[in-house]
C-alpha cells in the first residue's frame, strides 16, 4: 500500500478529477514536489521560526509563529474556499497530487502522517498533522502571528 492510496481512494469516492504528480521520495531539488514545499516554506514559513521545524513543517502553526485558525473552525474554513485546483502532499514528500477544481474533504483514519492541502498558488494551506485531534487540523493564509487572516 502506497503512503497516498487512502487519499486516491477518497479523491475517487467524491469523484474529484485529479493527478498524481509525484509517486516516490525525490531528494532531487528540482523536483516537482521539492520545488512546491519550497514555495509553501516561503509562503507559510518565509523567515519565521518554531522548534522542531526541521522535523515537522506544521509547527510554524503549532508553536503560533505563523497565524493560523485550529479545529473545526479550520476545517469550516479550509471547506468554505472557493472551488480551484489544489496540491496534496505529505511531510515525507512521498507524493504530490493535483486536485482540478475542487476542494476535497480528507479525513485520516490512521494519523501515522501529516498531510498539507494547499491552492496551487499557495494563497493558503490546510494541514491536518499526525497528532490530530490533539492538534489540528490548521488553516491559515500565511500571515506572521500579528496580523488578522
């Protein structure tokens, strides 16, 4: 079983059109899915700090240095965005998938992973970390912690 096949299994389930982008871990730089975690870290991240960053790219929300709402509330605002096409993709950059205009509704059974759903131009991002429901999910817009989202 692939890392992304429960995720492929719920996109198919709400008859979202999608693309797998990425399949495999690519340490390559250049690599697709390499170059979107480095517009997301520029986005959400930019010159921002929180501990274990190194390990989990959600903590910049945990640890507040970036704005973000948690919950449900997140989860109420990450549904409400407008229908566009959205990236998938997981902390250990095993896959990258492209969802064409829509805004999929993922639940994790198994929380063994941290999974960041973001618009394609990285307008805003929803997380839902591996330590849900004890954190989680966010959402945010990218903002440092002292302005509104």
């Amino acid at each position: 079983m692939k890392p992304e096949d429960d995720i492929v299994k719920q996109l198919k389930e709400q008859n979202i059109e999608f693309n797998i982008l990425q399949e495999e871990y690519n340490p390559d730089k250049e690599s697709l899915i390499s170059k979107t975690i480095q517009k997301w870290k520029k986005k959400f991240i930019a010159d921002r700090t929180a501990p274990y960053l190194d390990s989990y790219l959600w903590h910049i929300f945990s640890y507040g240095s970036t704005k973000s709402i948690e919950g449900k509330v997140a989860t109420k605002e990450y549904l409400n965005q407008w229908k566009t096409n959205v990236l998938i993709f997981n902390e250990p950059q095993q896959y990258l998938i492209e969802c064409i205009n829509s805004i999929p509704k993922i639940e994790m059974d198994d929380f063994f992973d941290d999974v960041y759903i973001s618009h394609s131009n990285m307008k805003w991002t929803y997380v839902i970390p591996h330590e849900i429901p004890g954190m989680g999910p966010y959402f945010s817009t990218g903002e440092p912690k002292n302005q509104k989202i």
